[in-house]
C-alpha cells in the first residue's frame, strides 16, 4: 500500500509498505477524510518526538472499516467510523486509574505517527476497536468528521483541565484550531465571558462566533496587562493554554484570580524550564491550579462529542479552510499547514463524501 511518510527529521514523501495486520481486537481502516495537525509539522520539521525513518504521518481522520479482528464485537467491514488520535489500551492500569491517554507509559496513548503509522496511508490499523473506534454518525460530513479526531477532543479537553464553570470569565491564549474548540467548549460550558488571544483575523472571526466576546493580541504587549485592564484589575477564573511558548505560563498565572485554574493543551517544543512568577503565584499560596494534559481519547469520548454535533449544538465547517480533493494531495495539505497562511484554520484532504 501506498502512505505519505516522515522519511526522517525535516524530510518526508510517498512510500511502500505492507497493509498493516490485524489482530484480534483491532481493526483495519481506509481514510475517507485526513487532516493535518499543528503536532505532524512539530514531528516531521521539528523533530518533536525524535527520529523516525518512513513513518506514515498523520493522527486526524475518519474512516471506513475493512476487516476486524476475531475478538471485535460492534464493528464490522463497511462501517464508516470516527478514528481519535489518541487511542489507549482500554485494558492498561494506567486506563483503569482514569489516565488512559499515558496508557502504557508517559504520552503514549498516543501511537498514530508516533509508535507505529498513521492514518496517511491506503490502510492504517487501530488497536482496541471497541475502545477507540466510534460509528460515524450520518448527520456529519466526512470533513467534519476529522475536526473530531483531534481538534474537538483537544480543545475540549482544555475546558475540562482549566474546570469552566457556569459564569466563568476565561483566558484562552491561542484560538487556531484547537484553541478555538477551547472556546466553543467554554461557551457549551457557560462561560460569562470568553477573551480570545491571537491575532489571524480568520481566527479571531471563528472564534467570535464560536462565542469569545473579547480579543486580545499578544502582539500589543504582555498578555496579563491587557487582561488587567480589560477586567478592572480582576483578573480571570480560567485560562486555557493552546498557543505561543513556555511564557505562557507566566502570563496566565499573573492574569488568573486566586483560586482559578490554568488547563494547558499546548505542545512546548522549545526551552527547558517553565516559569512560575512567586508573587503573583501568591508566594506559593495563591490557590492557582496548574493543570496540563493530552486529551484521554477512546470510543465513550467520539461517540459524545459526536452526538454534539449530530444534533448540531456545535458546527466544524468554519474549521476547515482549505479541502482538497483526493489522497494524492496530502503533502500539498501537509506543506501548506507547515506555512500557516494567514487564512488558514485547517487543511482537510477528502477521498469520499
Ligand atoms: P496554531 O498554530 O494554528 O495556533 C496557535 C495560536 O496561538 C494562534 O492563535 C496564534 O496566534 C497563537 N500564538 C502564537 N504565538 C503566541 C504567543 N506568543 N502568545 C500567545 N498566543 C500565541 O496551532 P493549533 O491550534 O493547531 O495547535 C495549538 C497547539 O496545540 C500546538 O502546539 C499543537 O501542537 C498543540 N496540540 C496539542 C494536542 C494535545 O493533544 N494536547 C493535540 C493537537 C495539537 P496568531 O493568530 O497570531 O497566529
Ligand atoms: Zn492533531
């Protein structure tokens, strides 16, 4: 089969393999829609994850099942199917412990593009199929249906860490793509209040009709100074984290109230030491959480989210920006969400409806 591959750190292009095999609890998929993420540009350009040779790319997509594993009990060849990008082992104690998503050590829920191929191939392979896979509901298109794999699970995810309750005004620092769902999860989550920061004007547009009522530019100056002002030297009851670097961190302490809760989904690629500021932390004992994770992935989760926008209380389209048609187009998809032109939220490759 043919896949669209990471040929080693800052160097990628088609290659053969073998279908992948299936085993009894697994299943075997072809893509009906692929995405690119943020995280393939930080593995392939970066080096994110360290060195891979002729690694098939890719963790955001949906599918159509091709064959099932003895074990497999509610999937069957020729169910389209939403695929997360985190995908545990749902029998691992980490899962038992409520940590699916470091399932078998630190991170490594997550095995697209990182410990075996991903989904940029004629065929790819999901461990656990009960567990991970969803049925794709008929309701979503199939370039809707790759906003779930990731972007909608991620940004939720950071609603959930930074707790948004009813009323809340919240921070959410970096509104692409999964920032954005960070503030459609807030808005769902009954926010008061909802300040976005970025400066993209696709962005900042998305962003006001997925309910942020104020913007802030980081351009303009520090973060937390804005929010001062904006909030008559308050501050905020949460921050959420899904852009710009390790200062971030400094920034959303100083603009957060005593008692609030900072949930970070972001990916620090760069620097080795995170900065607390001492007195805005209250000396230590400001009551500030501080709290960071990777999104737990699984079947209970799609099917969830899924239902969300089958019922259409949360519209993707404005997601994605540019859809291609056909597999051939990948790296073009993947190039131009490398660049990040200015209009661009998310590139979608389409192979069927
Ligand atoms: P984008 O690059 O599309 O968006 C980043 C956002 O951050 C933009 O709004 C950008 O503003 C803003 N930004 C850039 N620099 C700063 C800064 N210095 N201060 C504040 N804001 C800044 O990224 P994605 O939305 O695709 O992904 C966001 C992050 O989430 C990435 O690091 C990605 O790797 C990570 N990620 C994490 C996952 C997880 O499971 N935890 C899964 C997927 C992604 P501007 O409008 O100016 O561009
Ligand atoms: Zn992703």
């Amino acid at each position: 089969m043919k896949g669209y591959a990471m040929l080693k750190i800052g160097s990628s292009g088609w290659i053969e393999k073998d279908r992948p095999a299936c085993g009894p609890l697994d299943a075997i998929c072809k893509p009906l829609a692929l995405a690119v993420c943020t995280s393939d540009i930080h593995t392939l350009w970066e080096g994110a994850i360290g060195e891979r040779h002729n690694m098939i790319l890719g963790h955001e997509g949906c599918a159509e099942v091709v064959e099932v594993g003895s074990l497999v009990k509610d999937f069957k060849p020729g169910d389209r199917v939403l695929v997360p990008a985190i995908t545990p082992d749902w029998n691992s104690l980490e899962a038992q412990s409520g940590y699916s998503m470091h399932s078998g050590g630190m991170l490594a829920g997550w095995k697209f593009s990182n410990f075996k191929d991903g989904v940029f191939g004629e065929f790819f392979h999901v461990n656990d199929a009960d567990g991970n896979l969803a049925h794709l509901p008929k309701e979503i298109n199939t370039v809707d249906a790759c906003m779930l794999s990731d972007m909608v699970p991620t940004g939720f995810h950071g609603a959930e860490l930074a707790d948004v309750q009813f009323g809340d005004v919240v921070l959410v620092i970096g509104i692409g793509p999964v920032g954005l769902m960070s503030v459609a999860g807030s808005n769902l989550r009954g926010a008061s209040r909802i300040i976005g920061v970025g400066t993209r004007k696709v962005c900042v547009e998305a962003a006001r009709g997925y309910g942020a009522t104020d913007f802030i530019s980081y351009k303009d100056g520090p973060i937390a100074d804005q929010v001062m002002e904006m909030t008559g030297g308050k501050g905020v009851d949460k921050v959420i984290i899904a852009g710009g670097g390790v200062e971030t961190f400094s920034e959303a302490v100083k603009a957060l109230k005593p008692g609030g809760k900072i949930g970070n989904v972001n990916y620090l690629g760069s620097g080795n030491m995170i900065d607390i500021p001492r007195a805005e932390w209250g000396v230590g004992m400001g009551h500030k959480l501080i709290n960071g994770g990777l999104m737990p992935g699984g079947r209970l989760r799609m099917e969830k989210l899924g239902a969300l926008v089958a019922a259409g209380k949360l519209d993707l389209s404005p997601l994605s920006t540019h859809v291609f048609d056909g597999f051939e187009h990948i790296e073009e998809a993947l190039f131009l969400m490398r660049d990040k032109p200015a209009e661009l939220i998310k590139p979608v490759v389409k192979l069927s409806d």
